[in-house]
C-alpha cells in the first residue's frame, strides 16, 4: 500500500488499485507508513480512511500515531519539521487520544 500511495500521484497505479489495497489494509497501515517514513502528503490519504488508527497503539512500540511521528524528529534530523508538522496534523485529526496519557 505504500507504494501504492506514492505512486498513485506519479499516475503509475489506477485509482481503483489504490483504493482496493487501501479497503483490504488493516488500521496499523498507518504505524507501518510513519515507521517506514512516508511523508505526510503521501500519508494523508491513508490516514483519513484509517481514522481509527489514530488511537490504537504499536504493537512494537505502545506509541499511537503522533507519537511515532515525534519520534521520527529525534531519529531523523533531516526530517524534523515534516515529522513534526505530521505529528501535529495527525493531534489536530484525534486530539483525543491525549486523554489516554493524562
């Protein structure tokens, strides 16, 4: 599926493509993408049919979504701001999920 997302703006993968590997994707796809680092413009997409993902934790590393982007900020200087600009969006589309961590 992350290929997919990527290449789909690159017109290399029809939409109806995309769209059914996305449906058959379980919610951790999202986990997957931010490990793996994906962008958020590639990202986007598969956040907004994976909502529920927001709130479910790694199962690697117990952290929700936000927090694996935040973490790309220490891991990957280079990427700082687009990790933090994701970690941010991702807050702004569940800020719930901070009433867990209280």
């Amino acid at each position: 599926l992350h290929h997919a997302a990527i290449n789909i703006s690159r017109k290399k993968i029809c939409q109806e493509c995309h769209d059914l590997l996305l449906k058959g994707s379980p919610p951790t796809v999202v986990h997957r993408a931010i490990k793996a680092g994906m962008t958020w413009h590639h990202l986007r997409n598969i956040v907004m049919a994976k909502l529920n993902a927001l709130t479910m934790e790694d199962e690697e590393s117990s952290l929700v979504p936000f927090m694996l982007a935040a973490k790309r900020c220490k891991d990957d200087k280079d990427g700082m701001l687009g990790s933090l600009s994701m970690a941010y969006e991702l807050l702004c589309l569940q800020p719930d999920v901070l009433k867990e961590y209280e």
